[in-house]
C-alpha cells in the first residue's frame, strides 16, 4: 500500500503500512470519509508526521482524539488552525509556559511553529467522525501510533516525551525510560488541570534536558 506520508517516516513505517490491520484501517477510514463527516481533512491525516520527520523529532507530545467540532482538527494534537478559538486545554497548556518560562502566550492556537523545532504532536487515533469523541478509536490507529513511538524510543536517544493524562501514560509504556527523559502529569483539561499540570515545569525541564545533550532548546 502506498501511503503518502513524509520520507523518514514512511521508512519507519513502511513495515506497518504493509500489515493486515493497517489495510483494514485504510478501508474503514476511506468508508468513513465516503458516508460521514470525518477530520481532519484527508490531506492532513498524517500532518504530525509530514511537519515533523523522525530523523528531526526532539520532543514528544502525546494527545488521544483529533478536535471533533468544526474547522479545528489539522491533524497535530492539542493544536487548532489560525483563526480558531484556542481550547481550553491548549489554554492551560499556555498558562502553564508562561508561569514556567514567562513566554507570553501567542494569540494564535497553531503549533505549527512547535513541529519546525522537532516537536511531533501525535494523536493516538488521527481521525474522528464529526461531533463523535472517540468515534475511530479501536480500529487500528492505536497500533500504528504505538509503533511510532516505539521506533521513536528504540532507534533514537535523549529524547524528551511528555505525557499527560492516564491514557498518555498508559500509551507511553512502550518507552525506554533509561535511555529518555519521560516527564508525566495530570491533563491539561480543565477537569483536572488543577490536580498538578499546573506547576509541572515539564516546559522547562524539557529545555534543561536538550541542553544538557547539546540540543538546542524549544522556543515555546
């Protein structure tokens, strides 16, 4: 199968692509885009690995589901195109870099300009159908997703991971935890931001890591 996706990654990858489950995800996914309203846009399934090729990724940030509602999904979690109201959660995820770093937070939600500094933003499940959370969970994203950051984990080093969230955490099991900084906290969700994303640090430290292995820090 030939799956359009950045070079690096389709490298990586190619093994997946080729295996029984992934075909039976590309049906389901190209059904799905047929009969119902699906996001991200078909172009943009795969943006978190075309704005960020593995032999670039620095830094790793988990979320679950695409944005379900209109014009916000674009395929890198947590991130929303221009224009778009910024989310609650990346809303937090900003206050939190201002009280860690004293960046002041942009008026924009697109992390665009995070992916060019070695960022990958990657869902678990990289579609959705419309106004449906969880809606193309369990079909075969997950595995594929994990393989990614499997192949992040073994075939690089000093890589920074963070994780938020139990399902964050949960996905992240497959990560070297010797060979990688993997910093863990609540969701920045509003439901549980206040259980201890606030005051994580995870921004800082990452820097303080990719410092220290002679990599140069995120400008967030």
């Amino acid at each position: 199968m030939n799956v359009r996706i950045e070079p690096s990654w389709k490298k990586v990858l190619n093994s997946e692509f080729k295996k029984p489950y992934f075909k039976k995800l590309a049906q389901f996914v190209k059904n799905e885009y047929q009969k119902h309203t699906v996001y991200p846009q078909g172009s943009q399934i795969f943006a978190a690995f075309d704005s960020c090729p593995f032999d670039k990724t620095k830094v790793i940030i988990l979320g679950q589901d695409p944005y379900h509602g209109p014009n916000q999904a674009h395929g890198l979690c947590f991130s929303v195109a221009d224009q778009v109201p910024i989310p609650p959660s990346l809303l937090n995820i900003y206050k939190e870099i201002y009280t860690d770093l004293g960046t002041k937070s942009p008026h924009s939600g697109n992390l665009t300009r995070w992916t060019k500094q070695g960022i990958l933003l990657l869902n678990a499940t990289l579609t959705v159908r419309a106004r449906q959370a969880g809606s193309h969970q369990d079909q075969g994203w997950e595995e594929l997703t994990s393989a990614a950051i499997k192949a992040l984990s073994d075939q690089k080093k000093h890589l920074t991971f963070l994780l938020w969230g139990k399902y964050a955490q949960q996905k992240g099991q497959v990560i070297n935890e010797q060979k990688h900084l993997v910093l863990k906290s609540p969701h920045p969700s509003p439901f549980s931001v206040h259980y201890g994303f606030f005051g994580n640090k995870h921004f800082s430290q990452t820097n303080a890591y990719l410092k220290k292995h002679n990599s140069k820090p995120i400008n967030w």
